[in-house]
C-alpha cells in the first residue's frame, strides 16, 4: 500500500504589512482558543518567528516603543494609519519606517517574495 503525500508549499508574503496583519491574526485567534473551520494557508514562518524577529529588532534599536505602539494599534484596527487624516499623520509616518525595517528583515529570512 502507498500513500501520497500532500506537501504544499509555503506561500509567502507579499509586504511586510500582510506579514504584521498575519501575525496578529493568527495571535489573536491561537490566544481565544477558537477553532478555524478553513483550511489555513501555509506560511514561511510561524508566530514565534515573528514573535522573535519583533523582539530582536527592537533590542536592537531598529525598531522603537512609538513605532511598536503604533504597529500595534493599527493592527489591531487590521489597517494601516492614513497620512492624510490629520491625527494618524505622525502614526503613518511611524508605520512606514517600521514597516520599511520589517520588510528588509523579512525579505533576509525569505519570509517576503
């Protein structure tokens, strides 16, 4: 008897944004316990990696706590802070640089096509 073995292959992200959205998802729903009807879409990397890559970018100064804070807000909102709306501009101008961070690592570690 053989069996075949279905092995699909990671999809990668497209920006460092569907990565951070990703992440906060999959965080939110493994932390509520809720069950996923769908079958889930294989990523290049799981939430600790991303967790870690957070974490050493800011130990390492690449990231800072406003821009953390920021990413966490509007990920929270699941989307990105608007430069044209008088109160977000300084969060959009924050989100872009981190964004521009996370995107260069997650490109280093093939996370990103």
């Amino acid at each position: 008897m053989t069996s075949t073995l279905s092995i699909t292959m990671p999809e990668k992200f497209q920006s460092a944004e569907q990565m951070w959205f990703w992440f906060l998802y999959s965080k939110s729903v493994r932390n509520s316990f809720s069950r996923v009807h769908t079958r889930p879409t294989r990523r290049p990397c799981e939430i600790l990696d991303v967790e870690t890559l957070i974490t050493k970018l800011y130990l390492s100064g690449k990231l800072t706590d406003e821009q953390l804070s920021v990413m966490k807000e509007f990920g929270d909102k699941r989307r990105a802070p608007h430069q044209y709306i008088w109160n977000e501009n300084r969060a959009a101008q924050q989100w872009t640089t981190a964004m521009s961070v996370l995107h260069d690592a997650c490109i280093k570690r093939g996370w990103i096509e």
